[in-house]
C-alpha cells in the first residue's frame, strides 16, 4: 500500500516546485527534523520519585563511589576507577529479567525501625570482575584465563570472600547518606539464585543505581536496587526532620534568652546634630553651651549598634538623667527613614 502524504510532506512538495528545487525528499525531511518530538508517558505505570529525588540519589552515590575508590584501591593495591553513569526509576522484573540463575547476589537491610515491611537493597556485581578482584585480594595478578561467562558458578570459597568482600562495601554506605539522613545498612544474605526467590514485587517500583567499575586487568558493572518502600520511608523521615527543624523550640529559645539577658549592649543617646568651625572646637571650655536649633523637650534618638531601635524624651529617674521611651523601631520604619534621607 501506498504512503499517505501528510500535509507538511504536501506543502514541501508544493515550495519546492515553485522554487525548481528538485531535492524533495530533503525537504520533506527537514520538516520532520523541525516537528518537536515529545517524550511518551507510560500511564499504566506512573513515576514514583520526581527528577529533583533522583538527582539528590545520584549525588549521594557519586559519594558513595569516591570512598569505595579509596577503600578499593586499598584493599586490591591497584588503581579501580568507579563512576556513577546511571540513575533510573524502573520496575523490579527489568532488573530481574537480566539475571541468571548463576548471578550472585549480596541482600542488604537498612536500619530505620518504622519501616513496616522490609525490602532488602540487592547489590550486584559483574562476575567477570567479581572474580578477577578476589584473586586480586588472595595475592594474584587478577588477570583471569579466558572469558567468565553468565554461566560461571561460585565455589564455596569464592562465595565466603564474596560475602566478606560486600560486607567490607556496604560498611561505607552510611557514610555517604550522612549528608541527608543517619542511616544505617546491614548484611543480610547472599542469594545464589536469584530467579527462583522473589526479592521484590515484579511490578513494584525500584531505583537502578549503575555504577561502572574499571581497573588495569578487568571492567565490570557494580548495580544497585534500591526498593520504593525503603526510599519513600527515606524521604518521609528527611521531611519530618525538615519540619521538625523549621518549628521552633521553646527550650531553645527560653536558653537563647538567658544567655541574652547577661549581655551587655552600648546604647548611645543621641540628641541632635549640629556643625561647628575647627576653631569654635578648639575654644571650647567645660561650662560652654552649644546651639543645637532644638527645643529642650525635642526627641532623643536611642541607638544600638549603630542604628536607631527607640525615640525617647529626656528626663530625671531618682536624681539621674535618664530617657523616657515612646517609640520603637521596626524594618519598615528603618526603610522609611533611609528613604527620606535621615540618618538612622
């Protein structure tokens, strides 16, 4: 069957006829290339965490690599390079479709105690290189012989240093969510099998954290898990702890007080202004009067580190001259005196 063109395709043709310009197809192309593309949405399956989530989860495991670089290049004595190069919101069986009954993984539990069910965090490692840094530990040169395929099985030893070699990973975790939240994670189990368990609901949502892991003899692929239900309980808690912060605390504003009432502030009372010659100064013996252009009951300005907090009246207090306060400043009138051109 024949293709229909479209309009766009149509009014292409018809320029380029009036312009003898045979190129057509060209045309037409440009005018697909100029169409804005939209991206799809998926309804059936809506995004749990917002861009704003994943990036703050990117940033915390880009933390999260910098320490494991270091504690890797310890541990192995070689250089390891690791990079965050994806964070995506998915569903579990996308992870799980590209396992293998061979694949190992190390299961991890976080520490919150409201969290009503637990979904373990699933970390996974590329065989390949899996291996290539136990022989590395064990004192070898971590260069394997030939190819380690999806369909290479751990022997017991290899599975006991595995599951040393995660515990000694997933220790520094804590430290990169320090930032956000106190958090801790523990080693549960190793999972030989991961086809045969479900770990998660299939269609439950997850966040695939992927991290490349490149040394001098090997390159692999170090994934994260990380179960909806243990981040929204994550983010839920950074909230309260947000909100908790912004409520101001009585103890704390009852100790704040204390420590004000013991303090000393210079209050300097300030009855007017005036101009005065050099030699007028120098001539000036205790007794004289100086002309202010003010009347005696005229306000006296009260300031605090250098700006004006109360007008007031000049008086006597039990045989002492003292000022009586009448008013006191907020912003608004501070901003109200500038603009007028006083000096505060």
């Amino acid at each position: 069957m024949s293709e229909v063109l479209s309009q766009s395709q149509i009014d292409a043709l018809l320029n380029a006829a009036r312009s003898g310009d045979m190129d057509i197809g060209a045309a037409s192309e440009r005018k697909k290339t100029e169409e804005k593309v939209y991206p799809k949405y998926d309804f059936y399956s809506p995004k749990k965490f917002t861009r704003d989530r994943l990036k703050m989860i990117s940033v915390i495991f880009e933390g999260y690599v910098r320490i494991l670089s270091s504690r890797l290049n310890t541990m192995l004595h070689m250089s390891c390079d690791l990079a965050v190069d994806s964070v995506e919101e998915q569903r579990y069986y996308e992870f799980s479709n590209a396992l293998t009954e061979h694949d190992v993984l190390a299961l991890v539990n976080d520490t919150m105690e409201d969290t009503v069910e637990k979904e373990p965090i699933l970390f996974h490692i590329t065989t390949g290189v899996m291996i290539s840094m136990l022989d590395r530990q064990l004192g070898g040169s971590g260069k394997i012989e030939g190819e380690v395929g999806s369909d290479y099985e751990y022997t017991d030893i290899e599975l006991r240093l595995y599951t040393d070699f995660m515990m000694s990973l997933i220790g520094s975790l804590s430290d990169a969510w320090k930032s956000y939240l106190d958090i801790g994670f523990e080693y549960n189990r190793t999972e030989t099998n991961p086809t045969l368990v479900q770990l998660i609901g299939l269609d439950e949502a997850v966040v695939i954290v992927g991290i490349t892991i490149k040394t001098s003899v090997s390159e692999g692929r170090f994934t994260i898990c990380l179960p909806a239900t243990m981040l929204s309980d994550v983010f839920s808690q950074m909230n309260r702890e947000t909100a908790s912060m912004r409520q101001p605390n009585q103890h704390d504003s009852d100790e704040i007080m204390e420590y004000l009432r013991s303090s000393e502030l210079e209050i300097i009372a300030e009855l007017q202004h005036t101009t005065l010659r050099m030699e007028d100064i120098y001539h000036l013996h205790v007794g004289d009067v100086i002309d202010l252009d003010q009347p005696k009951d005229s306000k006296v300005f009260l300031n605090i580190g250098g700006k004006r907090w109360f007008d007031g009246k000049m008086g006597i207090f039990q045989k002492n001259k003292a000022v009586r306060i009448e008013q006191t400043y907020v912003l608004s009138d501070w901003e109200k005196i500038q603009d007028k051109g006083e000096k505060p």
